[in-house]
C-alpha cells in the first residue's frame, strides 16, 4: 500500500504522523511511504532520516493527498485538507467528530474511510490510541495551569507548591482517567494542594490507593463540584465519554462563585469542553479571561511537546497502521472488532453512533460497511 503522511497545519502543530522508525517498519513490511518535506521538522526528523527509513519526500501536501491510498495524520484535517480526500481513500488520525459538524459534514461528503484513533478501543474496553496523549495532556495541563496562575499569565499570582509559611494553590482534578491520574501526578509531585473528583467506585478506590494521603478523592455530584470550585485556584476538566460530546459541567453561573485570577484548564475541549464557557484556542493565543477566571482551552495540547507525544503515540499506532497496510481496511476491520469501533466515517455514511447523536445526523453501523 502506499502511505502518505503530510505536514500538520493546524496553528502550532509540531507533531507528525509517523516517525522515521515508523517509515522503516512499513517499508521493511513491503509498502511505500512519502512524506512531505519538512514534515517532521517539529520533531528534529529530517527529509534525510525520513529517506535513509526508505520514504520518498514529495514538495506538497497536494501530491501526497492525490498519490497515497492511505492518510496517516496527528490531527483532525483542516478544512484545505478534507478537500483534497476522495473516495475509498484511507484516514487514520485523531478526528473529533462530536463538537465539529464542518468537518464531520466534509468527510461525509468526500467519501473517504474515516479511523479516528480516539474511538479504537482494547479487549479490556480501554482507549489505546488515546491513551498516550491523555497522559502527556494530564502532565502538561499541570504545567500550562501553573503559569497561566502566575500574575503575568492573568491569574492570582500564587505558586502551585507554595512556600513554608504559604499554603500551596488548590487543585481540583474533575475526572480520574488517565488525563486527571498524570495530571494529579504532576500537581502533587509540585506540591499542591490536590482534590479529584470521580464518580466511578473502582477508579476511585485505585486513586485513593495509589496517593493516599497525597490527594483527596471525593465522589463527583454538581453539589460537591458547587462547592470546591468556590476556594479552588485552578481546575482540571479531565472528563471523558468516549466519541461523543464532553459534558458541560461548570456552568456560566457557577463561572462567577469562583475567585479572580483562578485558572481553568479544559483538556476535553477536543470533544466540545466541559466549561460552559470553553471555546478552542490555540498556542499562539492560548488564553482569555471570563468573570476574572482564566480559561486555557488548547485544543492540540501535547502539540507544544512534540517529540514526546509523537513517540508515544506511534508507538501505539503503528500496530494499527501496519494492519492496515497489510489487509485493506475492510479486512482489517473484519478481523479486528476493537479497529472497527474506530470506524467513524465510512464512504459517504457516518458510522459512531455517539458522533450521529451528538450532531443529529443518522448513522449506520460499521459492520454494514464491511
């Protein structure tokens, strides 16, 4: 099969869909890659480690689109890119569906095979694909929160460990998944003050055991979340449903008990956002302010650690992507029901039931499609 992989364009993207060890598995397993020039740049892969793996480096992400019978990208395709997508033609990335009815109507209408790396599920029903960067997105919300907290970041001023003799910030982790786990991680390890919220009796049974007395875990209600959000320096949406919209849980309402200069960090803003307020951003301007509460809304966070997140998620890809390669996606899909739930559109039909409900567009199931 022949495998293109283009420069990502969205603002401030650094990552890149397959790295140069990558190339070389699919190569040595008898397919061709071409890579768009420069590329990998973001990650300090050259055109020259890319062709030493055994890719072609084409000029245009037009060339790629026209000659690769597959699409391997990081992020959802920008509105140029979908154009350029035609019939039976493979994409495998990150897509998002749910909050985006431009993009899910463009890929519809281009006819193409749509794998959203975000709905590919494991025998054990975790999110594979998804879990690399929910880890890197946990880590760094901690991180991007702490300087947004600082006064020339518009926030309160306050050190996140604090001081002797100065209480440290508050953190309120809403979500124990991955994203709130590495995100409570970093938050205690800097010496905060760190609260998680989670409604799941097993996931909260696994934090209390992993942080003791480290981090408190509270059973997540609107009234609880009232209350903590009132004294909280900064809060974490870490909140998922697999595919379909996240939900809002901070209303505008609830936005004005909160202390000016407080720091809200969405990493569900990919599925929508959790904040009523919420609204994606980019690297380039990744905050605003509303009722004196910073909102950090990156909708491509691990993009700003680029190296790292496109290891990490090649290294959970590439089993997928060979698979591909290898059978066609219809056998592909055959035989493999955890790649079939990542299955979102399909030649013309859009086939995530989640995506359907949320967009209230009809949907089909994936199995039709085979």
């Amino acid at each position: 099969m022949l495998i293109g992989v283009p420069k990502e364009i969205k603002n401030h993207e650094y990552r890149v869909g397959l790295t140069p060890e990558s190339v070389a598995e699919l190569v040595a397993a008898g397919h061709d890659v071409v890579v768009e020039t420069q590329a990998g740049s973001g990650i300090g892969a050259a055109d020259g480690a890319y062709e030493k793996a055994g890719a072609k480096i084409i000029s245009t992400a037009k060339e790629i689109f026209e000659k690769a019978e597959m699409i391997i990208k990081v992020k959802e395709p920008q509105a140029g890119e979908r154009a350029m997508l035609r019939p039976g033609q493979i994409l495998y990335t990150y897509l998002h569906l749910a909050p985006d009815p431009e993009q899910t109507k463009d890929l519809i209408k281009s006819g193409a095979v749509c794998i959203a790396y975000e709905t590919v599920t494991s025998h054990t029903g975790e999110l594979p694909l998804l879990k690399p960067m929910s880890q890197v997105a946990g880590r760094l919300s901690i991180q991007v929160g702490a300087k947004a907290l600082q006064k020339d970041g518009g926030g309160r001023g306050v050190l996140l460990g604090g001081v002797p003799g100065v209480a440290p910030a508050k953190v309120l982790i809403i979500g124990g998944g991955d994203v709130g786990f590495n995100a409570a991680q970093m938050a205690v390890g800097m010496g905060a003050d760190v609260t998680i919220l989670e409604r799941s009796n097993i996931v909260m049974e696994r934090l209390s055991a992993y942080f003791g007395v480290k981090a408190k875990v509270i059973r997540s209600t609107p009234a609880v979340l009232a209350d903590l959000i009132k004294d909280a320096d900064m809060v974490i949406g870490a909140v998922l449903i697999p595919g379909a919209a996240a939900p809002k849980l901070i209303t505008r309402d609830m936005l004005k008990t909160m202390m000016d200069g407080s720091v809200l960090v969405d990493v569900a803003i990919d599925q929508g956002g959790c904040f009523e307020t919420s609204k994606p951003t980019t690297h380039a301007d990744p905050t605003y302010i509303i009722d004196g509460v910073v909102h950090y809304c990156v909708a491509n966070m691990p993009g700003a650690v680029a190296r790292t997140s496109t290891y990490a998620l090649n290294a959970a890809t590439i089993y997928h992507a060979k698979r591909l390669a290898d059978l066609g996606w219809k056998e592909a899909l055959r035989r493999d029901e955890n790649l079939r739930n990542g299955l979102n559109v399909c030649e013309g039909k859009l086939t995530y039931a989640a995506v359907g409900e949320a967009l209230g567009i009809e949907t089909v199931t994936a199995e039709s499609c085979l």
